[in-house]
DNA sequence: ATCTTTGCAAACTTTTTGCACCAAT
DNA sequence: ATTGGTGCAAAAAGTTTGCAAAGAT
C-alpha cells in the first residue's frame, strides 16, 4: 500500500490534485492487481461518477502509471504497468490466463528486426480457446 | 469476382437469400480484399444501411467467410477469412502494417505447448510504434 | 485565491434490436 | 406462400465532454 502513496505522490508532481475518489481508486488499482474494469474500480470505492473513474484512469495512463487492454468486444480493463503480462482470453468459456510478457520477445524481437515495429504487447488480448474449450465443443471451423 | 459468386453461393446454400445490398456487399469485401469498416463497406456500395451491413457481416462471420478485427479503440474492420494476416498498427501514426501470420506460428506453438491455449491471432490487432515513429517521436515513456 | 477535480446530464461512437414492409426462393 | 432481409428509428454499451459547484494546494 506504499505503492498507493507513490502514486499519489507522482499526481501530485504532475500538478494533480489527490482527491479522495483518486485516493480510493488508486488504492483499489494496487489491491486488485489484476485487470478491472472502471465499472469494477467504481464498484469497488463506492461508487464514484464512472466519468470520474474514466478521468482518473486517464490522468494515471498519462502518468504512464497504469494501461489499459481490451479483453474482447466489450469493456476495457486497466492495469498498473508494472504488472506486465498478456492476456489469453478465451473466447468460448471467457476465461482469462496471464502469461509473462517473455513469452513475447522472441516476436517483438522479429517484428523490429523485419519491420522496424516496436510492438506494445499488452494493450490487446489474443483471443483463442483454452485448453478445456478446445476438447469440449470442436465447433470451430477452419474456414477456407 | 467469381470469388463473390462462390460467397453468394454459399449463403444460399445455408438457407439465406441474395438480395442487391448483399450482392453488392460481398463484391465490394472481395473487392476491397484487405481491411475495411462497416462504414467504410456502406459508402462503397451506396449507402444502405448500417444495420443491413451489420447484419450481412453477422452472416457472413457465420458462414466462416469474413472475420473481424479490433485495430484500434474504435471500430472493427472486416476482412475475407482467406485472407490471413496479422496487422500492426501504429499507435504515433495510425499506419497498418500487415504482416505474414507465419511470424505468430512460434508464438502459438509455446502457447498451446505451455498453456494448451490455441491462439486465434488475428483478432486482434498489435499496437506498438512503427519505424518512422519510433524515431521521429520519442516521447514514449518506459514506464517504472 | 487559484486552478483542478467532481458530479451530473447529455453527447458521442459503434453496434444491436424491434417492427412493419418488401423481396428471394 | 413462405421465410428471410431491409430500412428506419430507437436502444444499447462504453466512453467522453460541458458546465457549475466543490475541493486541494
């Protein structure tokens, strides 16, 4: 929860003001650590304005403090950058796995060198099917 | 173009029936035979409406035929599932590079080895800085 | 005192849906 | 004749914005 401080302590640098629900979100950011959703982080402080928690989230990704993925079709989740890992989503079941980010070097590594692509790994998910969904309903095509 | 007709076919085949904005939308998909919005599939084919290339796209997603991708926070852009390819975009610029799905097979092979996670990799766009950016702009922060 | 943040309501963007009419089979 | 598609308008979902009041420095 020290983590909590730092941060607030880095709003404040920047000019911004440490308020209470910017107090209550960043300290809910540091518990979850995990993806929520601003719906989750309002939910879990009291209900803040979510236009509030939208304005927090951005004031924090400006700080480069936290960053936001898009897991699928819907809600976007918010992370602390520290936390860096990618997400393996599965699109039948939803279920969610974190992978370490190492996993993706070896790709960003490529992608530079044949492109000159810097590739930011975690800002979507890569969609899929988890191993229980993949012996489950074979009901995916393989299109021609 | 007898690619449109084979789509057309396909349709039929599945209980579905040609009308003129369909005819029109397959062509301009096959036509276009890279990414565009739904907006962008409205305009080409004079303007029907938006729902009608919603729900075109909805069908044609279900034959296996098309296949949707989120580049960006706004909107998904659609593409012939024959046509498979991984794209970068660049967050500075907006710039779409595709890039062969070969690059992605390594990284799916260790995701299914490690994690039993079939990777769907084209969903989902990658985001990162291209070259040009990467230069001209360094105001990417590497965050703590 | 100043300048930021809040809450609200309302706009906004992208996509979906209900419904009556129309068209392909 | 039947069933599926169309256009419209309106809703939905997620996020952003203008504004006046409240709060942090």
């Amino acid at each position: 929860m020290a983590d909590a401080e730092r941060i607030l302590d880095r709003i404040r640098a920047a000019g911004g003001r440490v308020t209470g629900p910017r107090r209550q979100l960043v300290t809910a950011l540091v518990d979850a650590d995990d993806h929520v959703t601003a719906e989750d982080l309002a939910a879990a402080v009291g209900e803040p304005h979510l236009s509030t928690v939208y304005r927090t989230l951005d004031a924090l990704e400006e700080l480069g403090v936290v960053d936001h993925v898009h897991l699928g079709h819907g809600r976007a989740v918010y992370h602390l950058t520290d936390a860096s890992h990618q997400h393996l989503v599965c699109e039948a079941c939803g279920d969610v796995t974190e992978v370490p980010e190492g996993l993706f070097t070896s790709l960003a590594r490529k992608l530079q060198a044949d492109y000159g692509f810097r590739m930011r790994p975690n800002h979507f998910a890569v969609l899929g099917r988890c191993a229980a969904c993949q012996s489950t309903q074979s009901t995916q095509s393989t299109p021609a």
